[in-house]
C-alpha cells in the first residue's frame, strides 16, 4: 500500500510541477490563447499560485522517497486535490467559467486527475498510518516483555562456567556396592591345630 501511495505522490508532483509552470507564464496571453485555457486575472494571482503550486511539488518529490514524510504530505495532499476539484466543478457548473475549445477537454481531464489523487490519496494514508501505529504498538509490547522478564534484564540467560583447566575436573565419585571396599577383604581362617599349644586353657594342668 505504501508503494502505491508513493507512485501516486510522484505523479501528483509532475502535475503539481506543470501547473505551477503554466501559471507563472500567465502574463502570456497567446500561450493561453492557443491552449484555449481562461487567463488568470490579474496575472500576479497566477504567478503567486504557480509558486504555490511548485513548491507543493517539490514536497510532493521529497515525500515519495522519503517515508517518513510519505503519510502526513500524502493525507495533506489528497484534501488539497479533493477541495481543487470540487471548486472546479463549482465553477463549471454554478459559476459559468469560460471555456471554449479545447479548454473544454483540459478542464475535465484535470477535475478527474484531482479527484483520482485524492481518492487514492486519503484512503491509502489512513491504512498506512494505522499500520504503522499497530507496528509501533507491537514493538512497544515487546520490549516492555522483554523488561519484565528476569532473565533478560542482564542481557541474556547466563552459561554455565567450565574451568579454564581441564586436567583438573573433578571426577565422579562411584560408591562400590556393600561387601566391596577397603576393609572388607575376606581372609581365610587358620586351620585348627591337632593338639593345643601348652598354654591352652582346655589342657589339663595335672597331666
């Protein structure tokens, strides 16, 4: 949508531009003469408009390939060229403007120009604004989760550490099952004797 809105301000811009050329040369009465165009009167208000006109055009170019300007220049314009064909119908319709020849072709052609712009214009400006909005709002969202959680508050979740020293990991403990161990050794009893030693308690002292 931005796209198309921006190709509609870069043709709005040409005919700003050639407009305001046209005004500015409205002291020349044959030129308006053979494009059978009413002449402004007096030919200063022309002028002043096609100034008006170029510097709208040259907003116009500055807001097509910058889009920071694309919404706000776009919304602004197409009210312009909606109020510019809407009093240009006036005048055909209520006011009898002058016109003969081909002046009866170029007018028209430029009301239906206008009121194209600004049908474009003003619809696609909203959408665009909305969107940008809802963009804006996501992101605001998401940093305000991105604050609340606590493992992001310092950057990012923390690693466990490793030693610098492998050589010096610890090693795992194996515990050996009952029966197996220092102090568990099994020894072979001594085999009994045939006699006693002499000071057996069981020998027979009178013997």
């Amino acid at each position: 949508m931005k796209v198309l809105l921006r190709a509609v301000l870069f043709f709005d811009a040409l005919l700003d531009l050639l407009l305001g050329v046209l005004l500015l040369m409205s002291p020349f009465t044959t030129l308006y003469a053979a494009l059978q165009l009413p002449q402004p009167q007096p030919a200063l208000f022309g002028q002043l408009l096609g100034v008006a006109l170029i510097g709208l055009a040259w907003l116009l170019w500055h807001a097509t390939f910058n889009g920071q300007m694309t919404v706000t220049v776009a919304r602004t314009a197409g009210y312009v060229n909606l109020a510019s064909a809407l009093l240009i119908v006036s005048w055909m319709v209520f006011l009898e403007l002058p016109l003969e020849g081909a002046g009866k072709v170029w007018v028209p052609i430029l009301v239906a120009m206008l009121g194209f712009f600004a049908l474009v214009q003003i619809p696609a400006a909203k959408r665009v604004r909305n969107r940008e909005r809802q963009l804006k709002a996501e992101r605001e969202l998401q940093q305000a989760t991105e604050a609340s959680d606590p493992r992001t508050q310092t950057g990012a979740v923390r690693r466990p550490q490793t030693s610098q020293y492998p050589d010096n990991r610890r090693e795992p403990v194996i515990t050996p099952p009952p029966g197996y161990g220092p102090g568990t050794e099994v020894t072979a009893e001594p085999e009994p004797e045939d006699s006693p030693p002499a000071h057996h308690a069981r020998q027979n002292p009178y013997s």
